[in-house]
C-alpha cells in the first residue's frame, strides 16, 4: 500500500482545516475582511472545480463557464426581484436553468472538438451575457440589487456572515466529494478513457458523446449552485459576472492549482484570488505580474501546485 | 472448425470507399465464414486498414453494405457493433495512456456491462470487473503486469494488451489489424501461438505482413491490391496464384518460399 502521508495530502488536509477554522480567526482576531474575502474565494473555488470535472477530467476546455454563474445568479435575482425569496424555491431554479442551459449548449457544443469547442463555449457564453444585457427590468447593463439574500424559512439566516461562510463551505466540500465519487464510478472511468482516446472507447462499446454530455451538465448544474451563492454575497447580479474575461479567469484558477487533480482547483482558486487582492493593492497594474506568473506555470510546473506538490511527495 | 455449410458471420457487399480520386476499396465483396481464421495481406496501400475501418464502423463506406451476424450494419457506429460482437484491434496502438493495463481491459468489460450512468460507486473496486480484465490479461500473458500504467508497457506487451482489451469485450468476431507489427522475432512467435489458442474460440479476420504467421495460421486468405480483391482461397491456391505472384513482385519469394 502506498503511504497516505505526503506532502501534498498533508497541504491539502491543512488548507481544508484552515479553511474551516477561518471564521475562528476572524472572531479572535476581529478581522471581518478575512472572512468576506475567504467567502468569495470559496464560491469561486466550487465554480473552478466544477470547469476542473469538464475540463480536466473530460478534456472538455469549456470557455464559457461564467455564464453558469450569471444563469445561476440571475435565477436568484430575478426570483428575489419577482416576490419570491424563498431559497427553496431560488435554488432549484438556479440549478435548473443551469442544468438545461449545460444541456442545449453542450448537445450542440459536443459535436465539436479542439479550438471549435472552445470557440462555441465562449460564443453561447457571450450570448448569454448580452441577453442579460438586455433584460432591461432587471437592470439591463447595470445590473440588478438583490435586497433581501434567498430565506431558508429560518434554517440557515443567510445574512450572517458566519453561517453563510459555512454555507458555502459546505457547498464546496460536498461539491469535491461529489466530484471525487463521479470520476471514480464507472461513469467517471469512461469520461476520463473519452478524454485519454475518444476512438478507443468507441471501438470498446461506449457512446462517448452521451457520457461527455452528461458530465457537461453535471458540470454547469455545480456552477450554477456556485452562481447562486455568489449572487447572495455580493447582492447583486450584472452581466459583466458572466463576461468572457471570468470564463478565463476561472480557466486560470483550474490551471493554476493543477488540471485533473481533485483538490488542485481549490488551491489554484486561493492563490488566484489571494494574488489579486494583494497586488491589486499595490499597484491597479496586478495582472502584469499575474500573466507571467501563469506563463512560468505553464511553461514548468504542468500540473498546476498540485503537480510540484506531488513532485515533492515522489521525493 | 471451419462452418462452411452455414451463412457467412459477416458479409460484405461491393463496398467502395474513397478519398479524392482514389478508390482505397473498390467493389470489395468478401464472406467470412463462422470459425474460421481468414487472412486479408496485400502490398502497402491495399486498403487493408480501411476496410477493417469500415467493418468496425470507424469509417463509412461510399456504398455497399455490410451484414455482421445476419443483420444490416452498414450505417451503425462503431460504439453499436461493438455491442453486436465485433471487435477490433488497432495497426497503431490503441489504447489510454493514462491509465493501468488493467483498467483498460475492465472499462473493456464494462463497456458490455450494463450502461455506465453509475455515478457513486467505485468502478476499480467491481470484482466481477477486475476479474473478467485479469482473466483477459492473463489469456494474453500479461497476468503480472495488470497494475502498470499503459505508457510504462514494452511495445510488445501493448500488442497484447490490445488483444486482451478486444477480448474482454466477448466478441463473436476478432479484427486483428496487423498484431504483430513492431514485434521482434519471440515476440511474434508469442503472438502466434495466442492466435493459435484464440481461433478455436472465436472467428478471426487477420490482417498481417508477416507471411509465415499469416500461411501458418489462416484457414482462408484473400488478397487485396488496389483495394480489390485479387484472389481468394485457402493457403495453397493463393500461393500457387500467378496474379498474386506479380502483386507481390519483390515479395513473392516470401510467399512461396516461407509457407
């Protein structure tokens, strides 16, 4: 039996309990920001691993990812603008509408392979940002205010900022555990054999593209719960969330911790996001230093953080 | 062995299939018979691998038709003929890289398992799975070496790899496309024996370079040249053929001389 304990089980297993004891820290300490910023940082790591189940697992390189999370803050706003504030009734929504977004998208997507791929996703995701563009009474360009974060009928009071940091947590980690479960099942398998030799799997009996499918879907209705938390921390939806340039980023974030790896998306997410903060405070040129730093990743460390991580595990 | 009396296992009709101006199968007709080992040769550029294509469903043809087990397969993807029972395996191997010979054979076998919309459990731990690849591995000879990754095994033991992954799916027809390229002289040697084991349990459609394997083992051979069938018959005839003779030009002493 190989050895559970190595240097990147350990890191992961730190950084998921720091990330639990976080709110501790921000109580001891009164730092307030730490958590609203970690807040954020966790919804975006559940959208990265979830492009992370298509992307590095399916070798599905969607570029149009944002617009799950636009679809699932939409179905929050426009819900919350309409009279209807119940989470119970918000959240399915949101997940439905992403789910069947991911599904005429990916039917006429998959058809496509390579460079055709990425340029259909993105093109349906710019799409979709310029019909919220134009939903003038939910603010059209300007975007939409939420007043009131979706209600659990007293369950879980989203406004306090503790219980929705743990909220999204959850989410988070029982996204990854999903994830984990699904591409060790005999659908993960096949998924994973589609990416490594799509003509193999046909050859054996599968229809590949059923299986891509459906993990596209699986994939958009992750994010779109992430769309959904997302609207209720910021209180407010705008187009510009699902713009080409956060499909990107959230490429950025799956590449940077490690593509394929389970827990990589997470700490790509962490470090992209915790970057930004600092350097943006010193200089609104940040992404000056954030491009090269992604070029040496690229260039040297091919598997992200996890893939160096992993190099010191092999010691 | 050879069932002659009954109807052809595959059937193919005047088949044609080009590229541009070149017919790489021109109005191919051939019958493969339950049981038998049937060897396709012909020069480079015969058009022995598209037609294995088109038999597999990997390519469509122009026209023609092809029956596989008395039915009409001619339009059906590959993913679908495999499920009827016919199997191929690859000129230039096939496989997936990232993963350990015996997940290949067993996602092989899950293939003919039941749909794969099962999204919870842990497909490595499915015994019947594992058991059904190691069982494979082991026809092949490769037994031990279940755990190592695709990209670790010897080009030999990936020729046999493929055989054990093609078999893993049960299948009523074996399209071998060349199984022995690439392989030194003991390794070829393995090889024809396992083919000499298979063929009593499954029909085989051979194509191969290799003349003596390919007189050693065959039960029928037909030859291809320009994507035509030149002759047709069991080893003898068509080492006696004249018109496959001058196909063969340089190659002819092979063919007379080593059978």
């Amino acid at each position: 039996m190989k050895s559970h304990i190595n240097v990147r089980n350990v890191v992961v297993a730190l950084v998921a309990l720091g990330l639990l004891l976080l709110p501790l820290y921000s109580a001891v300490t009164g730092n307030i920001f730490i958590l609203t910023l970690f807040t954020r940082i966790v919804i975006f790591a559940l959208a990265a691993a979830s492009l992370n189940l298509i992307m590095g697992y399916g070798g599905m390189m969607s570029f149009g990812h944002a617009a799950y999370l636009g679809i699932g803050g939409y179905a929050v706003g426009i819900l919350a603008y309409e009279g209807i504030g119940s989470g119970f009734i918000q959240w399915p929504v949101a997940l439905a509408a992403s789910a069947l977004y991911a599904l005429v998208i990916g039917a006429l997507s998959l058809r496509t392979r390579g460079v055709y791929f990425i340029m259909i996703t993105l093109a349906f995701a710019q799409m979709a940002y310029y019909i919220a563009s134009g939903l003038s009474r939910y603010g059209g360009d300007d975007g939409l205010t939420i007043y009131k974060r979706s209600t659990f009928g007293g369950l879980i009071d989203l406004s306090n900022r503790v219980q929705f940091y743990y909220l999204c947590l959850f989410c988070l980690f029982g996204g990854v555990y999903l994830i984990w479960r699904i591409i060790n099942s005999r659908f993960g398998m096949v998924v994973r054999g589609v990416r490594s030799n799509e003509q193999r799997m046909q050859a054996i009996g599968f229809h590949a593209n059923r299986y891509r499918l459906v993990c596209f879907v699986i994939s958009g209705t992750i994010c779109g719960l992430a769309g959904a938390l997302l609207a209720n921390n910021t209180d407010f939806i705008s187009p510009a969330g699902m713009y080409w340039t956060r499909s990107g980023e959230l490429m950025v974030m799956v590449v940077f911790g490690g593509m394929g790896s389970l827990f990589g998306p997470v700490l790509g997410t962490i470090v992209f996001l915790l970057l930004e903060e600092v350097l943006s405070q010193f200089t609104e040129y940040w992404a000056l230093i954030m491009g090269p730093l992604l070029l040496l990743i690229v260039l040297f460390a091919r598997g992200g953080i996890m893939g160096v991580l992993g190099r010191f595990s092999r010691g | 062995m050879v069932d002659s009396s009954g109807d052809p296992l595959l059937r193919v009709e005047n088949l044609v299939r080009s590229f541009g101006g070149i017919k790489a199968t021109d109005n191919l007709s051939l019958d493969i018979l339950p049981g038998e080992l049937h060897a396709i040769i012909g020069p480079n550029g015969a058009g022995k691998t598209t037609l294995i294509s088109q038999l597999t469903g990997q390519l469509m043809p122009n026209s023609g038709a092809v029956h596989f087990a008395g039915r009409d397969v001619t339009r059906l993807p590959s993913y679908q003929r495999s499920r009827l029972g016919l199997a191929r395996s690859f000129q230039i191997t096939s496989l997936l890289p990232d993963f350990t010979a015996a997940d290949n054979v067993a996602l092989a076998a899950q293939a003919h398992d039941g749909h794969s919309f099962r999204f919870w459990g842990a497909a490595r731990k499915e015994k019947h799975l594992r058991d059904a690849a190691q069982a494979a591995l082991a026809r092949v000879g490769l037994a031990q070496r279940g755990d190592v990754p695709v990209s670790e095994l010897s080009h030999g033991e990936q020729r046999e790899l493929e055989l054990a992954v093609a078999l893993a799916t049960k299948p009523q027809l074996l399209l071998l496309d060349e199984p022995m390229a690439g392989l030194g002289v003991t390794e070829s040697a393995r090889m024809v024996a396992l083919l000499k084991e298979l063929r009593k349990e499954v029909t085989i459609v051979l194509v191969e370079h290799d003349m003596e394997a390919v007189f050693a083992l065959a039960d029928r051979i037909t030859v291809l040249v320009y994507g035509r069938v030149i002759a047709s018959g069991d080893p003898d005839a068509i080492r006696n053929n004249e018109e496959v003779k001058r196909a063969y030009l340089g190659e002819q002493h092979a063919v007379t001389s080593h059978g």
